[in-house]
C-alpha cells in the first residue's frame, strides 16, 4: 500500500469536535464558527446570512453543518445564498467537516460554517 501525505492549503482541517466546540489548527473554537483560508472566527447562526454571502467570490463550494442532524437551512439564509451566487450544500455537522477536509485536502476553495453537535 502506498500512503501519500496530505498537504492543505492555506485553510486547516478539522481536527475533532465536541458538545459546543470544535478543534481546528489545535486550537478549541467554540461552536458555531466559520473556517476557510482566512482563518476561523465565530458565526452568528442561522440569522448570519451576510457574512456566509460575502464569500461568494472567495469559495467554490460552502459546506453548512446544521448540527447533530442534517436539517433544511431558513428560507431567508438560503435565499440570501443562492442571491449572493455561493454554492451551497449542507449536511450534519460531522459529514460537513470530513468532507470539508477531503476537498481541502485536494487544493479546493472550500469554506466550512458549522453549527455545535450535541
């Protein structure tokens, strides 16, 4: 078996996540937060419509974790998406971080916003 290490870019992985937070970089960040190449900071949720469409231009792809649970995301936040042109997928919490690893493991330009598990 041949084992290829995996280089990111500028963005970091998560690492794990808990009850209310999540680790990234080896930094505990609570819950709910956004990462991308940027950096990782707080999210404001569901009501947080503008800051998720401000990365249109920067992301190709923003994977919502809605939680323990995939759930629909509001109207408003996802009209506010689709407006702003981001593709979106959204998924639970854990799927969306493993697949925002592997696509950033890929060289993608990929953003995360997660609400906490539980």
């Amino acid at each position: 078996m041949r084992l290829n290490e995996v280089v990111y870019t500028d963005a970091l992985p998560v690492e794990g996540y808990g009850p209310g937070f999540f680790r990234i970089g080896g930094e505990k960040h609570e819950a709910p937060l956004l990462t991308w190449a940027k950096g990782t900071s707080a999210w404001g949720g569901y009501d947080d419509a503008k800051t998720l469409a401000a990365l249109a231009k920067e992301v190709d792809v923003l994977f919502v974790g809605t939680g323990s649970e995939i759930a629909h995301l509001p109207a408003d936040l996802r009209d506010a998406l689709e407006e702003a042109g981001l593709g979106v997928e959204v998924m639970s919490s854990p799927a969306a971080c493993r697949t925002y690893n592997v696509l950033l493991s890929e060289g993608r330009r990929v953003a995360l916003a997660v609400l906490p598990v539980t």
